[in-house]
C-alpha cells in the first residue's frame, strides 16, 4: 500500500491551486489531503483508481478536477454521474461548501467509499445515490450535471437529461477535444461552448464540453 505523504503533497496541491487562481483556505487544503490519503487508502482494497502513486493522483486527480472548478462557481445543486471515487465531485464540494453536490455510480463499493470521505471530511453539502442514473429520481432537478470521463456525450446526455433543470447545462469534463462525440449528440441539444483547461503539472489535453437544450423556435 502507498503511503502518503500529506507534508511533501501539501506545497505541489498548493503551488497548483495558486496557479489556477483558485480561492482555497488552509483548512480547505488539508480537506483535500485528507481525502488523497483516504482514497489512496481504500484503493489498495477496492481498486478506485488506476494511479497509484499519490504525487501522481495530485496531478492527475485533484487539480485535473480543481482546474474545471471555476465553472462551477455559479451553480446551486451538481450532480456528478459515474462519479467513481469522487472526482470532480469532492473537489467541488470541498472548494464550495456553499454547493450542493450529489454523486451517482452504479459501484456499491465506490459509493460506500464516497459515503465513508463524506462522513470523515464532515461534508453536510455531499449526498450519494448507489444506482444507475436513469433510473434515479430527485425532488429538486439539477442546474448543473457533469462526468469525468464517463461515456460517450450522447448516452451521458440521454441517460441523466430527465435530471437536468429546466435552465440547467451538462458541463462534460474530457480529454481530447470530443469532435465526433459533439457532431454525433442527440437532437435537441446544443454545445454551447469548448473551454480548453490547463492542468498545473499536466502534460495532456483536457476540455470542458458545456452543453444546453436547443432554444425552442420562436
């Protein structure tokens, strides 16, 4: 099991939040830490993650998700669908606590994780469904949906679309710029916009793919 290290993690998570200009206080950031070590903990076990090394989860997992954060400043009530160990969904939690933030994942024991960081990282903004997004049903709709590299857009938007608010948006979070996946999505949608992020540390390419229904014609 890799052991981590929150003291030598602590100045790389920091020097990145700073270069994405990102608000975060000190209590915030060993949140964050504390939910590293807690996942690098559980991935020995139940296999949360492919990446092992925890520098490497810093890059590759909090400031990938912490780099998309902005995006959400506005919204009220997120839903993260396959949200697998957490990501974007604990950063988001995390840097708004204003924000409520529910996770979806088919995975019973990723979602057991998910309850477990919850509980341990005090969170009152988080709530966890274990289930397929299709079929789940909520009081209050989302204003905002979002996946980290959970499926093709059209079944992302197909599968969870009955959730989304009536003024909501799907912000997707992905690698390469999904040009066939946009040319190919369901009718009645529309991207509104490709934002390319940079990710402190990260060598690759990642987008936000926002996404609305078409306006009705007048």
């Amino acid at each position: 099991m890799s052991h981590v290290d929150s003291a030598a993690l602590k100045p790389v998570l920091k020097s990145g939040i700073e270069e994405l200009g990102l608000d975060i206080s000190d209590a915030q950031l060993e949140q964050m830490l504390a939910y590293l070590t807690l996942l690098s903990k559980w991935n020995s076990v139940y296999n949360l993650t492919a990446i092992r090394d925890p520098k490497e989860m810093v890059k590759q997992h909090l400031l990938d998700s912490l780099s998309a954060a902005p995006a959400f400043k506005e919204a009220k009530n997120v839903l993260d669908v396959g949200a697998g160990g957490g990501l974007p969904g604990m950063m988001l939690a995390i840097t708004y606590p204003q924000l409520k933030v529910a996770m979806i994942d088919t995975v019973s024991k990723k979602t057991a994780f998910l309850n477990q960081a919850k509980t341990e990282l005090g969170l009152k903004n988080v709530t966890v469904h274990t289930g397929r997004v299709e079929a789940l049903q909520v009081k209050d709709k989302f204003d905002v949906i979002t996946s980290r590299a959970f499926s093709d857009l059209s079944n992302f938007i197909n599968w969870s679309g009955h959730l989304l608010a009536e003024d909501g948006q799907f912000i997707a979070m992905k690698g390469v710029a999904p040009n066939q996946e946009i040319d190919s999505m369901p009718a009645g949608w529309q991207v509104e916009k490709l934002q390319p992020l940079t990710v402190p540390g990260l060598q690759a390419e990642r987008h936000l793919v926002f996404i609305k229904k078409t306006p009705a014609p007048a």
